[in-house]
C-alpha cells in the first residue's frame, strides 16, 4: 500500500521527525492540530506501523519510524531540488532544438532565429528538417520535433499554432508577359502552362487550383514540386508561369505578371504540442519570432 502515500504525508512526517508534536507540526505547514492528526491516522493505516508514539516531552518515532525517516528526507530533498521551467538561464542551456519548417519558412524565419540563438543561447544546437505533415502531431508528442513552422492547411489536430503573418502570391515567369503598364488578364494566363508547388504530397492541384474555378477558368498543370525554392529555379529558361510567396521575391531571372486580382495567400503559423507551452526555450523562440513578423508587417 505504499503507493498510497501523497508527498503532503510526506512533509507532515518530516514535520512531526523535526518538532516532535502535532501542535508544533501544523502551526509549521499552516493547517490544523486535527488535519495534521488525521492525515498521521491515513499514514499509520498505509504504513502499517504507529509511527510515533506520545511520551512526557512530545512525539519520538518507533524503530521502524526511525527506519524510514532518511528516506523520507531524501524523497523531499528531491523533489525541493527538482529545477523549475524558468530555472535555467538562457545562456547556460545546453540542449537541442529541434525545428521543422517549410522551404519558405526556413528562408524567412529559421534562418534569422538561428543567429539569434547563436547569440543567446550559444550551447544551443538547432536541427532543421522539412516539414511532414505525416506524424508531426506524433514526433512532437515523443519530442522529436519542438516546433514546425509551416502554413496553417499543414498543422494537424492535436497541436497548438501561433498565428505569425499572411503571406500572399505573386504570379511569375522567365519573361515579361505584358508591358509596362498593363495587367494580363486571367483568360490569358490560363493559356499558359503552370508549375504548382505541393511540398507535403506530390499533387497537381495546388493551392490556387479552386479559386481558379471560382472565376470560371481551368489551368493547365504540367509540373509539381516540393520546395519553393527549386520551383524558382525551374522556372527560370522555362515557358511556365507559377504563383511564388512575395516573401521570396525578386528572384533573379524572374519577372512578375501584373494580373487584376490573386488567388488569396496563406498564413504562416508556429505549430507546437501543448505539452511543451512551458519550456522556457520555446517561449523565447516564439516570443523572438513573432516579435520580429510583426516588425516587418
């Protein structure tokens, strides 16, 4: 039945061991003469044992109350030690923080949170990988990940996100599609080949393939990929045109097509598990990313 004790039997033990009366015990832990004899009724019942006996100058243990009295010491010794969330400065962390992101994301976020943990946290290491939507939700349960960031249609059930900026799109190609001064019109984009950009699954939908047909228009699709980034570089010397996130623009070798109206863009979240709201790390690096979004609205 031992596993029956509370860590507030606990401290009443090292109480009574300390003053040798209940009086004295319960004006120490703030509660009642009775609370402190009731509670000192349940461990007798757990223990199996009178545990203290009276006599004329107080409380003294019994020969298995001395017994156990080192270990009762040591179990609240350890929990006394046990470091708060906000113990542990900044600087003296050694840990890794484990981040998952888009291509995107890491061009605009990760790069610069890098730095600046280089200069506040310097023993922290950073790894980076690709985002997956598949078993995030899992591998930041299991702490393989600390934190995605990554468009808010990725985040699945089961996380936390913080809302960081709206990114909206900007049509592209390797030449100029109108002159100076006009806008090309839908009808005419359409007669152009596409490159989408699909970076959790292969697809030739992507993101703007519905609002297409809202305005009553079909694209033709001819390649897929999965990172922004290579997107860009495929686009260049190529016939295609493709919706780029304005964050990563101008792109060298790459002309924007001035068009009436844009599909609607996407917002860029911080995904996190809510076992980890705590951890003082965490709440630097949001605090530091969100702070530096809003700078650059």
């Amino acid at each position: 039945m031992i596993e029956k004790l509370e860590l507030n039997h606990l401290r009443i033990l090292s109480a009574l061991y300390k003053l040798g009366t209940a009086s004295a015990a319960a004006e120490s832990l703030d509660v009642s003469q009775q609370a402190v004899s009731l509670q000192l009724k349940r461990i007798r019942e757990i223990l199996g044992d009178p545990l203290f006996v009276r006599t004329g100058h107080g409380m003294v243990p019994t020969a298995y109350g001395q017994l156990i009295e080192p270990h009762v010491h040591q179990v609240l010794t350890l929990v006394h030690a046990m470091p708060m969330p906000t113990s542990t400065p900044l600087e003296d962390m050694e840990r890794t923080l484990s981040i998952s992101a888009t291509d995107h994301a890491q061009r605009i976020i990760v790069g610069d949170l890098i730095r600046a943990l280089r200069r506040v946290a310097p023993r922290v290491k950073v790894k980076v990988s690709n985002i997956e939507s598949a078993g995030l939700v899992r591998r930041m349960q299991e702490g393989e990940i600390d934190i995605a960031f990554t468009s808010n249609a990725y985040v699945p059930e089961g996380l936390l996100s913080t809302p960081l900026f709206t990114e909206r799109y900007v049509c592209v190609a390797a030449r100029p599609l109108t002159d100076d001064r006009g806008t090309l019109p839908l009808e005419a984009l359409v007669a152009h080949d596409f490159l989408v950009v699909s970076p959790a699954v292969a697809s030739f939908d992507g993101s703007a393939g519905s609002w297409f047909e809202q305005q009553g228009l079909r694209r033709r699709v001819v390649a897929s990929v999965p990172s922004f980034f290579m997107a860009l570089e495929y686009l260049r010397g190529s016939d295609m045109v493709a919706f780029m996130p304005s964050r990563l623009l101008p792109c060298e070798g790459l002309f924007e097509v001035p068009l009436e109206k844009h599909p609607p863009g996407f917002q860029v979240v911080a995904a996190y598990h809510p076992s980890v709201m705590s951890d003082p790390l965490l709440t630097w690096a949001l605090d530091h990313v969100r702070a530096r979004c809003d700078a650059a609205r």
